[in-house]
C-alpha cells in the first residue's frame, strides 16, 4: 500500500512549529560575604577617642547613660530601708548606669560599658 492519499506527517506541513525541549532553568549561586567588626571595643564610662567600625573615621565617642536592672535594685533597696528620699540617687549617678557608646558621624552604636 502506498501513502500517497493519507495526510503529511505534522512537521512538513506548513506553519507548523516544532514543540521545544525542556532546559531547566540556569542555576544561580548565592555568595554571602560576612564581615567581622572588631571583638573588643575598648571602652569606658567617658567619652573613648576610637575608629569607628562603621564609617572608619577617627572620633571621640558620644556616651548616653542608661539605667539597668542594677540601678532599678538600688533604688528599691533604698526604699525598703526607708530611704526613699534617696530614691532617685541611683538615677543620677553615671556609675550605676551602663554607658553606651555612639559614634558622633554616622550615629552607629558602638559598644556598652557596664559598671
């Protein structure tokens, strides 16, 4: 028998395109690079002449004190001694605080002393 009278196969007959192949995706890798900053700050209850980790300029710190849960007890041991006018001493005093450290140019935090 002859195939003369049957249809041409799909891909001879005109405007017919053939199916693409699949390719997966390109893969893509993913670098993270880590910087380390400096492990130890020296730091102190006073304003630190230091580098400053993250604008790497040569800057005397700005310190703002905090109070902590040490300042909270001191307090409250005042006032359970019947103290309680010197209630707000610890408050005052920058030795029972912490003392952050910020850098004056960029504002990044730098470190904390603690007492």
């Amino acid at each position: 028998m002859s195939d003369f009278g049957k249809n041409p196969p799909p891909y001879s007959q005109p405007g017919y395109t053939p199916a693409q192949t699949y390719q997966p995706p390109p893969t893509t890798e993913t670098v993270i690079i880590q910087t380390t900053s400096p492990a130890f700050v020296p730091v102190s209850n006073e304003p630190t002449r230091i580098t400053c980790p993250s604008c790497h300029a040569q800057v005397l710190t700005k310190v703002e004190h905090q109070a902590n849960s040490r300042t909270h007890c001191w307090a409250l041991i005042l006032c359970l001694v019947f103290c309680w006018p010197c209630v707000c001493v610890p408050y005052c005093m920058d030795s029972c605080q912490n003392a952050n450290h910020y850098c004056p140019n960029c504002n990044a935090f730098i470190g904390t002393y603690t007492n």
